[in-house]
C-alpha cells in the first residue's frame, strides 16, 4: 500500500472528493461515515459555551446598532448545528458565527429589521460553501469573499451571494482557475 486516505464524513463521501485524492496520487481511500448521534456527550455545554461566545458580540455589534437576544442567538447556534449536520461537517471550538457577525456587522445592508435572519442565512451559505470549495480556502478568506460580494456586486443580495458569485468562485476554486479578471492595462503592454 503505498497510501492511505481516510476520509471522515457525516453523510457519504461525495465523487468530487474521491476524485481530488486519486488525483493527489493517493491510491487507496478509506471512507467511515460518522453519524451525530456517535458526538451528542457535551452538546448541551458546548451549545452553551457557543451561545455565550455569540453574545459577547453585542460588545463589537452595538457601535453598529446591532444586537442580539440571549434566545437569538441560541437560534443562531441551533442554526449552525443544523448547517453543520446538513453539509456532513463536524466543528470542533467556538466555530464561525463570531467571525460572521464580526465580519458583516458594519454592512451598510444589516440593520436591527434584517440582522438574525440575515446572519442565520449567511451561517447556512458559508458551510455550503465551505464544502463547494473543497475545504481548500480558509475560513476567513470565505468570509471576506463573502462579505466583500455582499457588500459589492451583490448589494446586499443573499441570493445573488449564493446563487452567483459564491457559485462562481467555488467553480472556479474546484476546478483551478482564476476568477479574478484580468487586468486590461496588462493586455495592453503585452501587444
């Protein structure tokens, strides 16, 4: 055996990522699929801990008029458990919601009318995303993309952010090529 990849997942291991290991010269795979139920000893602490680190946000969050609820921000939590379980990921530490709503409080697009369900979606549009992409950007370059096309060509646009631009660049980010356009002064000086 000259080696081995094991392949942990929640669901079943999808083609693509088959594929990229054979394509790394990796010649056998091992999958084991893990279910939820195996990870439930500390959930109710770790919910906990979660909502805890979610409402220190309020301290950063209110410059911008922004603020959450003991109980939204538990919604919070439960909604990143569930996109956690629906994208067959696992997450051990805080997670990301802190990073999101760090990251997307000074939006000219958030007020205190669209600021949960606008942060439940994100949370849902980024584990997505983080899948689409392979694992293979971080997950703060993931949330500044996400952030700067929100904030940019989306408009504020949830839909034009998954369905076009984070679509777009998880394509492009799979299949190794750049999305970024080219420079046309550089064209230019090539002539």
């Amino acid at each position: 055996m000259d080696f081995l990849y094991i392949y942990i997942t929640t669901k079943s291991a999808k083609s693509q990522d088959l594929y990229f290991g054979l394509f790394c010269g990796i010649k056998y795979v091992e999958v084991i699929v893990m279910d939820f139920a195996l990870i439930p000893f500390a959930g109710g602490f770790i919910q906990k801990q979660a909502t805890n680190e979610v409402i220190k946000c309020n301290d950063y969050t209110a410059r911008f008029g922004l603020f959450l609820t003991a109980e939204q921000a538990s919604e919070l939590v439960e909604t990143r458990t569930t996109a956690l379980r629906e994208n067959g990921r696992i997450e051990f530490g805080g997670g990301v919601i802190d990073k999101v709503i760090r990251e997307f409080c000074d939006s000219p697009f958030l007020s205190m009318r669209n600021y949960t369900q606008t942060m439940h979606e994100l949370l849902e549009i980024f584990y997505y995303y983080k899948n689409e992409t392979l694992d293979l950007v971080s997950d703060e370059d993931l949330i500044k993309r996400m952030k700067d096309s929100f904030d940019g060509v989306c408009q504020g646009s949830l839909e034009l952010l998954a369905g076009r631009e984070l679509d777009s660049y998880a394509r492009s980010i799979r299949f190794g090529y750049s999305d970024e356009p080219e420079d046309e002064e550089d064209e230019d000086a090539e002539s």
